[in-house]
C-alpha cells in the first residue's frame, strides 16, 4: 500500500529539482499522515520514526534552501563575481603548484599522482554534470545552490 501511494509520484523524485522534490515529499508525507489506510500501514510496519526522520531532513532542508536562495537574492552579482574570479585563480595556482611538484620529483612514482588523478576524475564528473544539467533542466530548474552546512 505504501509502494503503491510513492509509485503514484512516480520513480524519478530524486532527480526532480530541489523545489519539486521537497513538494513531492511533503505530499507523500501528507498522505502518510492523513490518509487511514497508509497510516495503519505506516503504524504495522513500525515506520513512524522513518517518517518524523524524512519529513524533519525535508524541513530542514527546505529551510536552507529558502535561506540560500535568499541569500543569492541579496548578493551583489559584482560580489559573486569577484569571488568565483578568486575561487579560479586560487584553483588555477593550487593546480600549477601540484603539477610542478609532480613534475619536480625525483624518485617515481610521484606521491601527487594519486592527487592529480582524483582532481581529474573530479573535473570529468562536473563537466559532465553541467552537459547533463544543460541538456536536462527546463530554465527554471536550471539555478540549484550549492547547500553547505
């Protein structure tokens, strides 16, 4: 009965964007909470704590969002811009400096090999991130800030 109420929202909720995926599970919650048939299931498979857990995280999570989105509201796009400009330069100098040590070892194998290899798998996984998120998201799924506690 359960499984059936979720299948009713469909498989993909958690590649929905962050504002349709909290609505999703406050509506599965709600219908946890109101419906009698689901809560006596929710009730004699002793879910009650699985339930408070979910639907706490989703509070929360849906508190930071809102916080995050106002914050971004609030910021100068000057500001953002000068600090994602820091955030480069500082990325771009901490990668120099890596490959120059790599480089500059003189016993193989280079301890930063490892390090360079999880950089370049980290690079990879986001570009293909922002194709995906580019060849996916309608325009306003597009914005997702990053939460962070």
């Amino acid at each position: 009965m359960i499984l059936n109420n979720i299948a009713l929202y469909g498989s993909g909720i958690p590649r929905l964007n962050y504002q349709a995926e909290t609505a999703t599970l406050n509506n599965l919650i709600r219908d946890w909470e109101n419906k009698p048939e689901l809560m006596d299931a929710i009730t004699y498979f002793d879910l009650s704590d699985w339930v408070n857990e979910l639907k706490d995280a989703n509070d929360q999570f849906n508190a930071k969002y809102l916080s995050r989105t106002q914050e971004y509201g609030d910021a100068n796009p000057d500001t953002i811009k000068s600090k994602r400009d820091e955030t480069n330069t500082a990325y771009y100098a901490l990668r120099d400096r890596i490959d120059a040590l790599h480089l500059l070892t003189e016993t193989p194998p280079s301890p930063y090999a490892t390090v360079i290899n999880q950089l370049n798998a980290l690079t990879d996984q986001y570009n293909v991130l922002l194709v995906n998120r580019k060849d996916t998201a309608a325009p306003e799924n597009d914005q997702k800030p990053p939460l962070q506690e």
